[in-house]
C-alpha cells in the first residue's frame, strides 16, 4: 500500500497544494469522510483523501483555518479529480464548506453507462459478496482520528485512478465517451445542497397526507431541527422521521401534548418539552399559520 502524509495546519495544506502545482498531475483520486447528523448536528466534511498516483494525502478539514486553502485544493486545481458516485460529496461540500470540486470523473456514472451496478467494491471484484465496513459508523469527528482509521480512508482512494482507465478505455471502446462527458458535465453543473428544514417533503408519507398534515408536519420538522442544532443532536435523536409523521397523521392536541407525545416515544434522550413546545408553536407562526394551536385545540385535517 502507498504511505500516506496526514495534513492538520494550514500551513502544511499550503506546502501541500505547492508541491502538486510543481507535480501538475492530470488527475488526482479524491474522496471524503463526512458525518451526516449522525453524532451532532448538520453535515460536516471530516477528512480529504487525495491520492496522485505516489501517496496519499489526509487533508483535516476540521483543523484548516484558512477557507480558501480548501476552495484552491478543490475548486481552483485543474487536475480532475477522480471520484465514484459523486454527487454525494458534492453536495456535502456545498452543504457544509459553501464549496463545490471540479473538474470531476465520476466512475460510478461511467460504470452505470456500461451496464454495471452496485458499489465500489462490487464494481473492483464483481464476484465479492461486500460487506459494510466497520468504519461505517464512525465518529469523523473525534480527534485525534486513531491510526487505523486514517489507513482506512487511505485505502479507500488507492483503486480509483487505476479503475478509471479501464473505465475511460471501456467508453472509448463501446462508443458512449461523448454520452459520459456530457452526463458527467451535468452531474457537476446542478445546484448541489438541500435546505435542512425542506426534507419533510421528501418522506414517503408526505404525498399522502391531507393539506392540514402536510402543515404539521412542517412544522414537527422545523421544531425539530431548530431543536436539534440548539442541542447539538442528531435530529432523529429529537424524534424519529416516522415519530413526526404519525404525529402529523393524528396529533394528540396542542404543543405541549405533541411535546409530551415525543418523550414517551423515547428510551434514552428526553427532550425539553416546554423548549420543543415553544419551538413548535414559533414555527407556527413562521409557516404563516392560522392560530392551529389557540386554546390548546387539537389540530385536525
């Protein structure tokens, strides 16, 4: 395995971007180690494994003070920047550093037009039966990171540039490198990034649920997430996706209830329920509703 260099400051990220402007790769394997609410709140970018075909480099992003080392690694560098699946990461990246990477090789695009399917590790042994890595769940956000999970992400950048020219040769060979770039380039040209407080819409029950619901259910879900960043939890630590829509579905009266609603749901972390109640009915207001909670009313459809 190719050894790896561990980047923390900014000035060790500066002496990293001058020595691949001296090197003026054509293109580099990038990937990311990113937490998606899963131990605090929000979306955050942990970690940047880049890979040039020499040794891989692990870029901290939580230590990196200066923004714009970070936009000129992604953004300003000519070098593709060879991914799988990116769309992903990209919209991690605008979601959490207000940035984007480009110019992108996406391999699970090219893979896709070739009639293949799965994950990376399905796509490098087809005949593997994958399994998830134990690393799946980890917490990017402790520090310091433990040596066998920097070796993990190391590894997860190594096949990528070796993959993407038996890819690259693949869509030559079949006729569809045109088709690839112009997909590859609309991947890339989207508006990345989804409004937290936008993704009740998203639920399979949203479609099926009244006017009055679909309110209340706006409203569970701001609460929610205004609850969630002030306390640094997850959101489905405050309540679970199907907890605010069965809520929605047959609310148990005014927001004091729904609050009490929520704890009773609940085994571990118990809620604040005149904070939620509060957040409930401010949200409420801000959604331009209609007084659903005067006197304590039970809200109907």
């Amino acid at each position: 395995m190719a050894g790896h260099h561990y980047f923390q400051t900014d000035r060790e990220l500066a002496g990293l971007l001058e020595r691949l402007s001296r090197q003026d790769p054509d293109r580099v394997a990038l990937d990311l180690e990113s937490e998606h609410n899963l131990h605090s709140y929000g979306i955050h970018v942990s970690l940047i494994q880049l890979y040039d075909g020499e040794s891989v480099s692990l870029v901290d992003v939580l230590s990196i003070r200066d923004p714009s080392l970070l936009r000129a690694l992604l953004e300003e560098t000519p070098w593709v920047k060879v991914m799988f699946d990116a769309s992903g990461d990209l919209a991690t990246v605008r979601a959490a550093l207000d940035l984007t990477i480009r110019p992108v090789f996406d391999l699970a695009l090219a893979a896709r037009l070739l009639g293949r399917q799965g994950s990376l590790d399905k796509l490098l042994s087809p005949g593997s039966s994958a399994s998830k890595s134990r690393f799946q769940k980890a917490n990017w956000l402790k520090r310091p990171i433990p040596p066998d999970m920097l070796e993990y992400a190391a590894g997860d950048v190594l096949p990528l540039l070796d993959l993407a020219d038996r890819l690259l040769a693949e869509l030559v060979s079949s006729g569809q490198l045109f088709r690839f770039l112009a997909k590859n380039a609309q991947i890339q040209a989207k508006a990345h990034g989804r409004d937290p407080y936008q993704g009740y819409r998203r639920l399979p029950a949203y479609s099926m649920l009244a006017p009055a619901q679909k309110r209340l259910l706006a409203e569970l879900w701001q609460a929610r997430e205004r609850y969630a960043e002030r306390h640094d939890l997850p959101p489905h630590n405050v309540a679970a996706h199907e907890v605010l829509a069965g809520l929605a579905r047959n609310p148990p009266g005014g927001p004091e209830k729904i609050a009490a609603a929520l704890n009773r749901r609940r085994s571990r972390i118990r809620i604040d329920e005149a904070e939620f109640a509060a957040l409930l009915r401010g949200a409420g207001g801000r959604a331009g509703g209609r007084g659903h909670y005067r006197a304590g009313e039970r809200y109907r459809a």
